[in-house]
C-alpha cells in the first residue's frame, strides 16, 4: 500500500533534515566553529532544522485527530523550540559569532519536551512502526549527550533520514482502518 501523500513529502523532507544533519556532524568533527566553518555549519544547521519543522508538521498533518492533545501540544512545543532554534543559527551567521547560548538551550530544551509528547501521540495514533515513534526523542537526547566533537550531528541525521525513510516507505493507516479492511477481505466460510 503507498503511504498518504502527506506523509511521503514530510518523510522527503525528513530524510532532507538528515542528510543536512549529517554533513554539519561530519564538518564538527574535523573542523572547529571558526572562520569560514561558522557559516557553513550554522547554514546547514538552520536548513536542516526548518526541514525538521517540515517533516513535524507534514506527519503531525497526517496525524490530526488520531494524535490528541498530545499531538497537538509536543507539536507546538517542538514548533517553538525549533524557531528558536533556527533563530539562534541566523543570528549566528549574521554576526559570525555564537549569541543567543540561552536561546539555543531554550531551543533545545522545548523541542525535547515537544517530541516527547508528540512520541507518545504518535505510539497512540498508531501510524507508524512503534520504534520509530521515539527516535526524534532519541536523536535530541543523544545530540545533547554526545556533543558536537563525538558526532551529535551525525546521530541527528541518521535518525531524521530514518524517520523521513519510515515516513516514506513505512506509514500507515491506523490499526482499527487495517482491522476493517482486513474483515472485509475475509471470505464468507471464515466468519
């Protein structure tokens, strides 16, 4: 069965956020914040966290109404905490210097918080394989865990590219749509 065409161009642009997620952990492990590294890093950091968004609001989107208040509120959070985010990496490029530290932990911090919620209603809704509800969750955890010199955005962007993958090839229709098209399938001798 082809997944829901929202859920494919969230997934795209899943699997976008994690390429772009992947380079920038690729770049920190070799090269400082410095010089002309600074714009680089923080280009790809801002383009992948707004792909991010993207990808939230395209599976959250696909979602409504099967995800609940949780839903709805780990998307806003994680919404917030992404834009601050994004906000943070701009100015950073604009004055080639790294303000704002306070709103990038801020940042941070809302879109744990946000994909915590938005991974339970997401186990709830029952759309995607259960592994895969957590791994936004996981990823911003572990990013937080191993820092840029040990790859935090190299574990980004496998589970963003990974998510995007589930998104693409993996959605579904809610457990209780497959259990009445799968009764309809049934012979008449079954029943």
């Amino acid at each position: 069965m082809q997944p829901p065409r929202r859920a494919q161009v969230a997934g795209q642009a899943g699997i976008c956020a994690g390429v772009l997620y992947f380079i920038q952990g690729v770049i920190l492990l070799f090269e400082p914040r410095s010089g002309g590294w600074l714009y680089v890093v923080y280009s790809l950091f801002a383009a992948a966290v707004v792909l991010t968004f993207l990808a939230l609001r395209g599976l959250h989107a696909w979602q409504r109404g099967r995800d609940g208040r949780f839903g709805l509120t780990g998307f806003y959070i994680s919404s917030i905490g992404l834009g601050f985010l994004a906000v943070t990496a701009l100015v950073r490029i604009a004055s080639g210097r790294e303000p704002l530290d306070v709103l990038f932990a801020l940042g941070f911090l809302l879109a744990i918080v946000g994909y915590l919620l938005f991974g339970v209603a997401s186990l709830r809704a029952a759309m995607l394989p259960r592994w895969s509800a957590p791994l936004p969750l996981l990823g911003a955890i572990g990013a937080i865990v191993l820092q840029d010199k040990h790859g935090a955005g190299i574990l980004m962007g496998v589970v963003w590219a990974l998510l995007g993958f589930v998104l693409v090839r993996g959605a579904r229709e809610p457990r209780a749509a497959r259990s009445a098209v799968a009764g309809r399938r049934r012979s008449p001798r079954s029943r």
